[in-house]
C-alpha cells in the first residue's frame, strides 16, 4: 500500500492564482482530513469528511474549498491565493479500529509559497 | 471544547539522557490521547495513543507515555535518547463525542546532542 500520497511535493503561486492540491489514499478509509502546519502552531484543520460525498468546514476554512466525490479521493482548492496562505499542507486518513479509535495516516504534505 | 498544551517549544538533551516531553489537556469527556513523531520533511506518524485501560502505554522506538486523570497529563518519555529521536513531538486529544477529529499542539523539537 502506498498509504496517503500528496501531489505536487512543492509549489510557488502567484497572489490571486488557484490551484488545486491533491490527495489520495489507498487504505480504503472513510475519514480524510485536510491540515495547514504553520511554524510553531501545530496543526489546524482546513476540512474533513466522513465519506464520499460528505465534508465539512474544520477550525480554519477560509479561502478553500474541498470535494469528496470517491473515497480515494480528497483534492483541497485554493481560491485566490492569498500570501496568508503561504503554509505546509497535510492530508491525513483514518477509519476506526477495533478500540474505537481513530489513528490518523498522514501524507509526506505539500510546501506552499504564496508571494 | 478540547485543547492541548505542550509545555516547551523545543527541548535539548543529550546522547543517553532521559527525554521528558510534557502535554496536558483539556477535554469535556474522557479523552483519547496521541503522540505523533514528524521527522524533517515528513508527514506525521503515529507514536503511540490512550484509550482506556492501562494508564502506562508503550509505543514505537521505546517511547512510552503515561495517562495521569488527576492531572490531566499525558506526558512522553524515553529513558535514553538517541540521535535518531530529534524530531518534532506532537501531542493530541480526539473530539468527544466526534473522535474522528483531533486538536494539536503546538509541537515540541526536541534535539539531541552528541
């Protein structure tokens, strides 16, 4: 298994351009998650979804959006790139275990630099 | 609403010396707790997680962590630190009643000198 892959690894935008950050993971899980990790701030939770066809907004949503039409599938687009979005993005996974929890899988993440 | 505090944004130790990193958090319901480790330019990966029962629990690379209710603690510890173990510690506490989703800490880098 490859587990959860992000793509690209690294991207420079422009203020103002769109893009779309994918990821896809191969565990079969329900639950995805989009995460930004700024310097010193741990991590914040862009989006998430329980399934396909299901998200919903996380702590920080403003200026993303995400859709989940596949299981597999999870892409987070940026709208109007703003510099505040200058960030190292992580897609994670998880499904439940025998003990009710949740572990969470986490992709290698994305550098973003918007300038 | 959960939080996480992680006490000490970086901590030094060297080569052979015990590693204490310190989480306490805060939550409405009996919690679900994680150590994640994130090497340098990698994702996370899980360490190890409380979720009920034993209040000592042992994870990968010789971590353990121990549960303290009384003082809402969850702190990691390792008895002799390698140089392998610098790296940056996340601690985590699941959603009550959606344990689906978890809030970070801040993070602590721990390094490790020779």
């Amino acid at each position: 298994n490859a587990g959860v892959t992000q793509t690209p690894k690294f991207r420079i935008l422009k203020i103002g351009q769109s893009m779309t950050l994918q990821c896809t993971q191969d565990m079969n899980h329900n639950y995805m998650y989009w995460y930004r990790q700024d310097p010193g701030m741990g991590l914040k939770l862009i989006y998430y979804s329980v399934g396909a066809g299901i998200t919903d907004k996380g702590e920080v949503p403003n200026g993303y959006n995400v859709s989940r039409s596949t299981t597999e599938d999870f892409p987070l687009r940026l709208e109007l790139a703003a510099p505040s979005q200058t960030s190292v993005y992580f897609c994670a996974s998880s499904q439940t275990d025998a003990g009710g929890t949740y572990e969470q899988y986490f992709g290698p993440g994305t550098r973003l630099t918007v300038t | 609403a959960q939080s996480v505090t992680q006490l000490g944004s970086h901590v030094s130790v060297s080569e052979g010396a015990l590693v204490l990193l310190r989480c306490n958090y805060s939550s409405s319901v009996p919690p679900y707790l994680f150590w994640y480790v994130q090497y340098p330019n990698q994702g996370l990966q899980l360490l190890l997680k409380y979720t009920t029962g034993a209040t000592l629990v042992k994870g990968i690379n010789g971590f353990e962590a121990e549960f303290k209710k009384s003082e809402t603690s969850f702190h990691l510890t390792k008895p002799s630190a390698h140089m392998s173990d610098a790296a940056e510690y996340f601690c985590a506490v699941s959603h009550g009643g959606s344990n689906y989703k978890l809030t970070f800490g801040k993070g602590t880098l721990l390094t490790v000198n020779p």
